[in-house]
C-alpha cells in the first residue's frame, strides 16, 4: 500500500484520472475486479487471500476484503489531495499507514490486545 500512496502522491492528476473519474474503459468491481482483470488489485487479491490462508485475516470473502483496504487508503489519499488532512506529507503517509494498520487490525483473525 506504500506504493500506492507514493505514486498517488507523486502523481496526483494520473492518481486522480485512473480512480476519480468516470471512465468507460475503468474496471470496476465486483466483475471485472474478482475475475482479475485489474493487475494491480490483483496484487492486493493475492495478498488478502494468502493471509487469509495463514489465518493472518479472518476468513470472508477476499475481493469484499481487499476492496475495503483499497477504499480506506484511496479514501485517505484523495482526502489529503483534496487539502481535507492538511499535513506535511511525511506526517501523512504516517498517518496514512497508522490507519492501515487500525484496519487490518480490525479485520485480523485474532483480537490482540494491542489494538
């Protein structure tokens, strides 16, 4: 997911053309997405379901699964482009992974008490 937020924000107008704006040609989910038509969601299918097989996760549905980990960072991410989290962008991608981690920890096969 650090890749996806150092492209984001090294690229902010690609960032916002490829998942912003209403394109014909954009693959959308559940279809095209759980067929693995995109390969970069791929890469985030492929993870979700081998922690899910580790029983990293909880078992559920892996493109459900990956698909709300890319909507919380695509959300963080088109918030601070938007100038809604106004931070330097070190203190972001802070920000940006802290949350991730609440999430997946939110969604792990086992509660810890360190959450």
């Amino acid at each position: 997911m650090l890749g996806y937020l150092d492209y984001a924000l090294d690229h902010p107008q690609i960032f916002r053309y490829m998942f912003s704006s209403h394109r014909a040609d954009a693959f959308a989910f559940p279809h095209d997405l759980k067929e693995s038509k995109s390969p970069t969601f791929n890469i985030l299918l492929g993870v979700v379901s081998e922690l899910m097989e580790r029983q990293v996760l909880r078992t559920d549905d892996v493109a459900e699964t990956a698909l709300t980990i890319w909507a919380h960072a695509h959300g963080l991410i088109t918030l601070y482009l938007s100038g809604r989290i106004a931070a330097p962008r070190a203190t972001f991608q802070k920000l940006y992974m802290r949350s991730l981690d609440r999430l997946v920890h939110g969604i792990a096969a086992r509660a810890t008490n360190n959450c």
